[in-house]
C-alpha cells in the first residue's frame, strides 16, 4: 500500500493549514443571533454544534454555528438553526443559546464525502487520511434517484446534513480541498502530485447511467470539464455565482 502512495501522489504542502480535530468552547456575551468564544485565529466558515449541559449530566445540542469572525484571541460564531438531524422522529427543543452553553467546534469534521476524477486519487486519500470517508457511491446512487447528473452546492449540502457529515475532500486539478459541510467554505488546502490526472465525470464512481428526468428536456445531461466546473462550484479564482 506505500507504494500506492509513493507512485500515485503525495502531499507536498499544506496551505494555510488549520486544527481539523474537535474541540470544545463556552460560550459568552450571547445574543439571539451570536455569541463569543475565546478562542482566536479560526476560519471563517469553521462550523460546529451549540450544546446545553443540564443539571443531571444529560446534554441536548440547541443550534448549530459557523465562525463569521476572528482575531488573535476570540472569534464570534453566528447561530444558524436548521435540523439538527433530518429525521422527524427526533425531539426538537425551544431552548436558546446562552451564556456557560458549549461551543463544540468541528463537529463531525472526521465523518467525510471525497469526490474525486479518477480511482488511484481516490484510493490514494483514502489511505492517507484516516477519516471515515462516506462512500461516494452513496452520493452518486442519491444523484441517480434524484435524477442529478450535475451535482450542485445543495446537492452536496442535502446529502451531507442527512447523512451526518461534517467535511468535504474534493480533488480538483493537482490539490485536495477540504471544505465545512455546513458553509461551504474552504477550509484547507493541500498541494498533490498526481500521476494519473485522467478526469471522469460526474467523479469516480462505478454507478452508471446518472441522467435527468426524461421530463426536464433542457437539463445537461454530464459536466463538460471536471475540474472547471468544480472549481466554479467551490467558489475558486473569485467565479461563485
């Protein structure tokens, strides 16, 4: 397996490289909308899950936030109340944020769905990261019952709010991104050297025949050109609509 590693691709630098691993902040000077934690030199777009701590060690998670700022010593995080879970049988709660509840930052940032052009790049990350990557197949499969052959940021957005996943890997060109699920936003990027760059479309994947509804007659049929298009979609060289 080394040799795959050593022959396919290999990381050459990390740019502007961030902690990925979870961690855990309380909260202060609360509003409806925001909240402060002292915890500096984050990125924006980094997200995670507003908890309250009750009396009996029990715990709910009330909203989930996205850092909108940071400086060297706090970052302010913004309240963003979507499902927690895509599942109706879950309890909701009219609990707000406030002051002593805990910020736990990256949440689920190790559960992840990698897109790639090619197999060798997708076993390659495979291996060299030890996230718990979703099957891409199931993306593809939910893109062929959903009649998508051209997978858009809600595409990417709905499926991973309802298979609980907190980061993006995504291959484009010669560097892996790694994006927040919940914003959208890059978060770190890495240089690759790739031997195989042959791009397939929409990704790798071995689900076949990802077409539009035989009732949406002018609806494209497959991306032209793999890495343009998702370079445009993860907002790259200034071109996000």
């Amino acid at each position: 397996m080394t040799k795959i590693l050593l022959f396919l691709f290999f990381v050459l630098t990390n740019i502007n490289a961030i902690n990925l691993n979870e961690h855990k902040y309380t909260i202060e000077n609360t509003t409806d909308s925001q909240a402060i934690i002292h915890k500096g030199s984050l990125k924006i777009g980094q997200s995670g899950i507003v908890v309250h701590n009750f009396s009996n060690s029990k715990s709910i998670i009330i909203t989930k936030a996205s850092v909108i700022s940071s400086d060297e010593n706090k970052s302010v995080i913004k309240f963003i109340h979507t499902d927690i879970l895509k599942q109706d049988s879950v309890v909701n709660t009219n609990l707000k944020a406030k002051n002593g509840d805990d910020f736990v930052l990256n949440h689920l940032y190790k559960v992840s769905l990698l897109i790639t052009p090619n197999y060798d790049a997708y076993r390659g990350i495979n291996y060299a990261y030890s996230n718990n990557f979703i099957d891409s197949e199931l993306f593809a499969g939910y893109l062929k019952v959903n009649t998508t052959p051209i997978p858009t940021q809600e595409d990417f957005q709905e499926f991973m709010q309802k298979n609980n996943i907190g980061t993006l890997y995504i291959v484009i060109d010669k560097n892996l991104y790694i994006l927040d699920a919940l914003t959208f936003k890059i978060l770190q990027t890495r240089k690759l050297k790739l031997s195989n760059t042959k791009t397939t479309v929409p990704f790798f994947t071995n689900v076949e025949d990802i077409k539009t509804s035989v009732f949406n007659w002018f609806g494209d049929q497959k991306i032209d050109d793999y890495n343009k298009y998702y370079s445009k979609l993860i907002g790259l060289k200034n071109d996000r609509k």
